[in-house]
C-alpha cells in the first residue's frame, strides 16, 4: 500500500473522525458513494491526492450527484423501520400514502447490495415498513448512474446495503431486538475473516400483529357534463394492515492469489400480509343531488411476496494493481406474489349482497450474465471501460374470480381464469472513458440495450403480443477542482422508462360496467434528458454542495380517460412532455467535535403538457429537512430531525404535502460498550399524518384527502460480540475501501453488481 505523501497531508481536513470525501469525478468512481455496475467499485486512481481525509464518521456523504446515508452511525434510526430512515435522506421524499420518491419521480431502481429483488420491485414500501433499519448498514440514493449502470429508473437507483466491513481475522457480530408501536421484532448479524475468506450473514424478524397499519381515504369527483345523469361520486375506503416479515442472507468472497477473487453468495425474503379490514363505499348522484346507486365492499384477505436470490462471480486482474481486470458474473432471483381475497358487496341500502373473490399469483424468474473489462493507461490517469449484459425474465401468472354465499366456500368462476407467460429479454452494451488532466476530470459512456417483451396466454380468450424496443442511452461529466476539497461538476444524463408488461398489455377489462380499462402495445419508451451544475465544498467546519439541474422528457407515458355512451374508459399512451427546473441543497455544520447539524433542501418548478387530451398543469414543489446529533456528557447521544414536503404536480393537478419529525436518544453500556439501548419517538404530536390533493379532467373535477396512523415510540437493545486478531503490521492508515481493495477482504462495502 502507498503511504501518504507531501500533497495529500497539505490537503487533509481535521474535524474529528475518518471518512472519505470525493471531490472529483475520477475519485468518485473509486468513492463508496458512486458505485459502478459491476461486482466491485473500481479502483481507477491510486494517487491519494483524489481523497480528501476527516476524521469524523459521517451519517451524511454527498458529492452533489450521489448520497451515501450510514444508518450504523444513526442513532435517531435504532428501532425504527427503513422506510422511517428514508425520509431523513436528501433527495428522498416519502409521502402521507408511503409513496417513495427520489427528485419527486416514482421511477427508480432499487437494489440490496447491488442486485435487484423481484420481491421489492412488487410492494417496496410495504417491505421497507417491515423492514427494520438495524438489518441496513448504508442507503445509497444514485442519482446520475453512468453508461455501466441499466439505462431504465429516470429518477435512478436506491441500494440497500446489509453487508457489514470487517478488516481483521477473527469473528464479530451482533444481536439485536426492538419494540415500538409500530412493530417489533429483532436482527442477528455475525461475519468471520480467515485469511483470504470472508463470510457473513444475517438474519432479520419483524411483525405487528396487534399493532395494525390503519389508513382512510376520502374523494368526491363532481361531473359538469349536462348530457350525463351522474353528477357527483363520492368514495370512502378504510384499511388495516398486519404484516410478518423475515430476511435471511449468506455472502461469501475467497481469494486464491493476489490476481483472482471469487464471491458468492444468496438471500431470502418473505412478508406475509393480513388484510384485516378493507372496506369501500362508492356512491353516485344525480345533478340534483339524488341517489342513484351505492355499492360498499368489505374486504379481507392475505398477501404473501417471497423472493430468493443467488449469485456468484470471478473477477481477474491483470496487473498488480488491480485496475486492468475482467470480470464475469451471474445472479437468478425467484420472486412469488400472491394475493387472496374474500369481499362481500352490497348494493344501494345495502338490501341486496353477493360474496366474491379473487385469487391471483405472479411467478418472477430472472437470469443475469455480464461480462465486464477495464483496462487503465497513460500512468493510470486513463481508463477504457466496456461490458456485456443480459437479463432474462420468464415470469407466469394465473388468477380468477371466486363466486359464493355467505355460508358457504367460494368457488371459482372457471371462465374467468387467466394464465400467462410474461417474457423480457435486455441485451446491453456499454463502453466509457474517465480522464484525469490535472485539476481537470472527464466522464462520457454510452449504452445501447434491446428489449423484447411480450406475453402469451394459456387461458382467455385474448391476443398474445410482443414488443421490440431500441433505446440509445449517453452520459458525459465534466468537473474541475479548484482545491481538494472544492469542485464544480457539469453533467449530462439520459435515462429511459420502459412500459410495463401491464401498460404494453391490450387485455380489456370492465369495472361495474361503467369504466373499461386497456392497455396499448404500441408503447415506447420514455426518454428523459438531464443536465446538471454543482458545486461542491468539503470545509474544516462547513462543508455542502449546490446544484442545479434541468430535465426534459419526451414520449412520457401517461394515463388518459375518455367517455363514449356514459362509459368511462382509461389508456395510456406516448403523450406526455415533461420540463423540471430544480435547485438543490445540502449543508453539513460541525458546530464541535460532538455536535452536527446537516440542512438539506430543494425547489423545483414542473411544466408538464398532454396536447393529444388538451391537458397541461404547471407549478411549484419543494422541501426542506434538518438533522441535529450531539454526543453529551456521559456518552449519551441526542439526536432531533424533521422536514416538510410541499405538494407534487401532476398531468391534472396536484396532492398536497406532509410533514415529519421525530427524536432519539442512546448510550453504550459495559465496559467494552458492547451493549447498546436507544429510544426514540416519531410525529408523536398527533395521531394521523394528512394529506390532500385536487386532480381536473375534461367534464370533471376531484377533491381528495388520506390519513395515516404514523406516531411511533419505541426501544431497541443491540449487543455486540467477537474476538478479533491483528494481522501483520500495515504501512500506518489503512484508506482502502474494503469494496475495492484487491488485498482479498472481498466486496464488504456499497456499490452496484450482481
């Protein structure tokens, strides 16, 4: 390893722990917070001149495009969920409904230590309310993925890291359990290093029963059409949820020599929901006010979303350093989601009533290769990357309705049954160049991908289809420094949104026989283009970043509805056009060397346009949030956090913002401080959180609000344990990333790969 030299200790920034700051785009690519697509974080420049070092573990990194959140450094996170952690993270809002959004759009990719789960691409926010933050070591929110990364998730990519580093021989772990009034449950951890093997696990539980998910809705959609009878519907609905939730995972690595590394490794997950009530009241009026129809439902039922994982990969390197390589992998993900319901449905006074049912199971198989190269030149100020990929889905569903009495079983309705095959087949190429000219650092990549999707049906009378798609997708970045610890970045990025297998399919279907709704498989691609200016600066006391970014986007993809003989009918199509202008904002303040403050904010202005439905919406949006953690007398740690997000606009109108806020406070115990036990509390004050929205259309106009049970007061007790042993003498400070280090400690870090 290299030891520290004249220019890096000019540059060095004390202000009290050890973290790895990057402040250029070459170093990024070697940072924990710009992981690549591959297995491992590259390791691209070994001049620790790129680096700028502190000594403080940071909760919060950021270099402007990317954000690393360490929840292990969180105190205000312990017993909590990780959907509760999400919204203390820049970039990241979580809405009254539990919505997830990165930038303020929906579509993003999320991965668990750089692989996709078909169980979280189903149900995502209601995994991650299961979840417990302790089974998380680091969120990391991608905002400006680069040519190695899949060109699909405008918004980016979401990485749930659980593997913990250990640099040492020997063994540690811990075990933790927690209560709230939101859930309970607990979380084993346990790693081991021998040599050149590393292995770890982990073993996450969590459940509510007792403490029920509840919810409410409430909308009113007035109709000024004269020529229709129905002149106002108003709907009601109700929901409680319970959940059990459980995690399991095994990650492996073993290095034989200097040159070859092997991993592997696989996961499983589970979360059984009991829908213990869900209940709905529709009513339609007449223009003058009188009835015309009521229809309740009450529900109940089961979910159940299962995901297992493995994966295995080789990587070689060619030279010593570890930068000239070749890496080949392969990962399969098996994903079940099933959904079982029971509803009794009355009509108007609730006289008359029938028993239904709906079964539906989806069945996700997913294999994936790649190949990558990269090859450093010029004294490694150079590097040509370029990579091969292929993902192939073969997923397969089936579902019918049920028909009964109220004493009896429900039977199924066989001319209602429906059994597909869903196909996907991505082909990817990419090549990219990083370049380091002095003060001065470049980025450009391109990927091409081909898609091919269709679907085939057993059962039904319906039309198979399939649909072949091109996508071309660029990024460039280009950043200077003016010192190590202040940069500007200027970036160009694309990023697609392929149609759902849903959207593409042409499959019509009624609801109480005055809404029809279809897909369209003539569907495209949406194509979103973004540009960015940032500045960056890393201080002794202050340290942030700036930017701002245009986006515009053509061929989006929306829903629209038209009327034909009182039927309401509802597509999609290539209509939309999108332009977002957005400012955003992070500031980190060491006020001493036991009290921080991190400020985070944004304000964007959306333009969004249909011509093809004559429907246009322009506005405002922002939020705002604020973290404070202080270590006092006694080693007791404080922390207070909050924020507020203002309303989002859409095609026809907007929903409204919401607000969050909570505490926390811990304390190690024993004399090896192996025992720790935090409390915390979260929008406590009230017991809802609200939101509302307004939504117009052609002939109508729709008031909307949600309420959510979301207070939370609980406690969580971790013990650590393990027996670690030195190995030989190190050089002095040890500043390689375990993710790119080619010493054989294997991929214990962030990062992208399979």
């Amino acid at each position: 390893m290299k030891t520290i030299n004249q220019s890096l200790l000019a540059g060095l920034i004390i202000t009290g722990g050890v973290s790895l700051l990057p402040f250029s785009s070459v170093a990024q690519e070697k940072s924990e917070i710009a992981p690549t697509d591959s297995i491992y974080a590259d390791p691209i420049m070994k001049d620790l001149d790129d680096f700028v070092v502190t000594v403080r573990k940071e909760v919060l990194k950021t270099d402007g495009a990317n954000i690393s959140y360490n929840l292990e450094e969180d105190d205000t996170s312990k017993g909590q969920s990780v959907l509760d952690a999400l919204k203390k993270i820049p970039l990241i809002t979580v809405d009254a409904q539990d919505n997830i959004y990165i930038k303020g759009d929906s579509n993003f990719k999320i991965y668990v230590n750089g692989k996709e789960d078909p169980m979280l691409k189903a149900n995502a926010s209601t995994i991650l309310k299961s979840m417990p933050s302790d089974a998380v070591s680091k969120i990391e929110v991608i905002t400006e993925p680069g040519a190695k990364y899949d060109a699909e998730g405008s918004a980016g990519i979401l990485n749930l890291i659980t593997e913990k580093k250990q640099r040492k021989d020997g063994y540690a772990g811990s075990i933790e359990a927690n209560f709230s009034s939101q859930s309970y449950g607990g979380n084993l951890f346990g790693s081991v290093k021998v040599g050149n093997f590393n292995a770890d696990a982990s073993l996450t539980y969590a459940e509510n029963t007792g403490l029920w998910q509840e919810n409410r809705s409430h909308a009113i959609t007035e109709y000024d059409n004269p020529a229709r009878e129905l002149g106002k519907k108003i709907e009601e609905a109700a929901q409680k949820i319970g959940f059990r939730f459980g995690m399991a995972s095994l990650n492996m690595s073993w290095q034989p020599s200097s040159n070859n590394l092997f991993t592997w490794g696989g996961s499983w997950r589970g979360l059984n929901g009991n829908l213990k009530e869900i209940s709905s009241e529709t009513s339609g009026y007449d223009r003058a006010g009188k009835l015309l129809w009521r229809v309740f439902q009450a529900m109940d039922g089961s979910l159940d979303n299962q995901g297992a994982a493995a994966n295995a990969s080789w990587r070689h390197n060619f030279d010593s350093e570890g930068g000239h390589r070749i890496i080949a992998a392969y990962a399969f993900n098996f994903g079940l989601n099933e959904l079982n319901t029971t509803s009794e449905n009355s009509t108007i006074d609730y006289i008359q009533s029938d028993f239904t049912g709906i079964h539906a199971a989806n069945y996700e198989r997913e294999h994936t290769a790649q190949v990558d190269y990269a090859n450093p030149f010029g004294g490694e100020k150079h590097l040509m990357e370029v990579g091969v990929k292929g993902i192939f889905r073969r997923n397969s569903s089936d579902s019918f309705n049920k028909m009964g009495n109220s004493g009896g079983d429900l039977l199924k309705v066989p001319e209602s049954e429906v059994v597909t095959d869903q196909n996907q087949d991505i082909l990817a190429v990419y090549a990219s160049y990083t370049g380091h000219y002095g003060n001065w650092n470049t980025v450009a990549g391109v990927r091409f991908e081909h898609t091919i999707s269709g679907m085939t049906f057993h059962e039904g009378d319906y039309e198979n289809f399939k649909r072949h798609l091109n996508d071309l997708v660029p990024n460039a970045s280009v950043s200077y420094s003016f010192s190590p610890a202040h940069t500007i970045r200027l970036a160009y990025q694309m990023r697609i949104t392929r149609p759902s297998i849903s959207d593409l399919n042409p499959f019509t279907y009624s609801i109480q026989d005055t809404q029809v709704k279809m897909g369209n498989p003539d569907l495209k691609s949406e194509h979103h283009n973004r540009v960015s200016l940032s500045y960056s600066n890393y201080g002794r006391v202050f340290g942030g970043n700036l930017s701002f970014e245009y986006t515009h986007s053509t061929n989006s993809i929306n829903q629209y509805v038209y009327m034909i003989d009182e039927i309401e009918y509802q597509t999609t199509a290539n209509i939309g056009h999108q332009d977002d202008f957005r400012l955003n904002g992070f500031l980190n303040i060491a006020i001493s060397n036991k009290m921080t403050l991190n400020l985070n904010g944004s304000v964007y202005y959306t333009m969004l346009r249909a011509p093809r439905i004559g429907a246009a919406n322009q506005g405002w949006s922002g939020n705002y949030g604020a973290h404070w953690s202080y270590t006092g007398p006694g080693d007791v740690k404080f922390g207070v956090y909050g924020g507020q997000s203002f309303r989002f606009i859409n095609i026809n109108g907007y929903w409204g913002g919401w607000y969050y806020y909570g505490s926390g406070i811990s304390r190690d115990f024993l004399k090896s401080k192996k025992l720790n036990i935090a409390l915390n509390a979260s929008n406590f004050l009230c017991k809802n959180t609200h939101s509302g929205g307004k939504e117009r259309g052609e002939g109508w106009v729709s008031r909307s609000s949600w309420s959510q049970r979301s207070w939370s007061l609980g406690v969580s007790l971790t013990w650590s344990f393990g027996h670690l042993t030195e190995k030989a003498k190190q050089s002095g400070i040890d500043l390689t990333n375990s993710d790119t280090s080619s010493s054989g400690q294997g991929k214990q870090g962030g990062g992208i790969g399979l």
